[in-house]
C-alpha cells in the first residue's frame, strides 16, 4: 500500500498517454500525489510499481496499480464525472471507447513512426504522415458536424485523442496547418487554449523521493 493519503500517480508533463490522465484526474476532482518523472532517470519505485516502466502510472490508496492511461481515465470519472464525459445525451460509453480505439491503435502506430522516423529505420517521415492523416481526416469530417467529437458536449473521447492529434500537429505544424481540416484545427486549438490544458500543463520539477508531496490537481 502506498503511504500517501493520496493517490500517486506518475507522469510526465508531455507524454500524451499522461495528459490525458491528467485531465480526466482534474475534471472529477480527484487530487493525487504527482511524481513527475525523467523519463531517462526513471525512479525504483515507479519500475516497482509497474514494470513496463511508462507514465502514467496510479496507485490509488489500497495499493491497486493502474497503469494504463485510459484505464486511469475511467478509473477517476467513475468515481465523479460533473462533465458527463462517460456518456450522455444518446451516446453510451461503448460509442465513446470505439472512437478512441483506433486512435491508440493505428494511429498511434502511425504516429510514431512519423515523429520518430529514424526510431523505426524509415528515412522518409511522409508515408507514415499519409497514413495518419487518413485517421485526422475522418476526425475532422466527424467535427464539421458538430464541435466535439461525439455532440455538442465534450466527453471522454475529445480528452482522450486531443492529446495525440496534438502531438502529431506539433510534428510539422506548418504542414498541419496547411491541410483542409479546418474543423479539427478549430478543435485542436480550442482544446490547447482550454483551461482544463492550461491547468494539466503545469510544469513540475523531477520528483525526489524525500521531497515533501506535490498534491495536483492543486488544492486552493
């Protein structure tokens, strides 16, 4: 069990799999011990924790690891949701989980191998761009309809992808912006100027393990 009368999770500020933690951690309210990690330098205890050794990682106060990002996500909004990001208004959670998976599948996939070409022996990042665009197009044919991606409201699934869509605009935003997805550019800039970005972006110094706790989201 953990010692803190908090939860801890693990994270690292950029990573997108802990930003989208993150937010979902502030929209319900549930304050943890944050421990940001280098990801070069990683801390025993994390590893001890989960032994993939990736951010996020959670271990709520009985000592259970969660160490999937989307399984943090659900893990907090089911405790509160005040948005209804789980589902409302004709869209079930199963709706929302089916539009986020291709996002952590293929795209993702895509994705990689587009940021870090040389990574994945590529010597040309253009093919693996083209790849992952075809997934932003039909994103942005989904927003031309309505301005989140399941309706009017946001929910899980905007949290969830917003933050690799913008990984993958900030690859070459000049080339991003130039494609015709004005929809999805509207979305992605809507979602960097949000509050709920601004507060999860926050920076934090590497955790120390004899530091005193750093509680997020921050208690006023």
């Amino acid at each position: 069990m953990t010692s803190s009368p908090y939860p801890v999770l693990y994270s690292f500020r950029r990573c997108p799999y802990a930003m989208r933690a993150r937010l979902a951690l502030a929209v319900s309210g549930q304050v943890c011990e944050l421990r940001e990690v280098v990801l070069a330098h990683k801390p025993a205890a994390l590893l001890q924790a989960s032994a993939k050794g990736t951010v996020p990682v959670l271990i709520d106060t009985h000592g259970q690891v969660i160490d999937q990002s989307l399984d943090i996500m659900l893990w907090a909004l089911r405790r509160h949701d005040p948005r209804q990001w789980l589902g409302t208004k004709g869209v079930a959670l199963e709706q929302i989980l089916a539009l986020i998976a291709p996002c952590d599948g293929e795209f993702k996939f895509h994705l990689d191998r587009y940021k870090y070409p040389n990574r994945f022996g590529l010597s040309d990042a253009s093919v693996p761009r083209e790849q992952g665009a075809h997934y932003l197009s039909a994103l942005n044919s989904r927003l031309l309809a309505h301005a989140h991606l399941t309706g009017k409201s946001e929910s899980l699934a905007d949290m969830a992808i917003a933050p690799f869509v913008r990984q993958f605009a900030h690859t070459d935003p000049v080339w991003f912006a130039a494609q015709a997805w004005p929809a999805l550019q509207a979305w992605l800039a809507a979602f960097e100027h949000s509050p709920a970005y601004q507060q999860v972006m926050a920076k934090y110094a590497p955790w120390m393990p004899d530091q005193s706790p750093v509680l997020f989201p921050d208690l006023l």
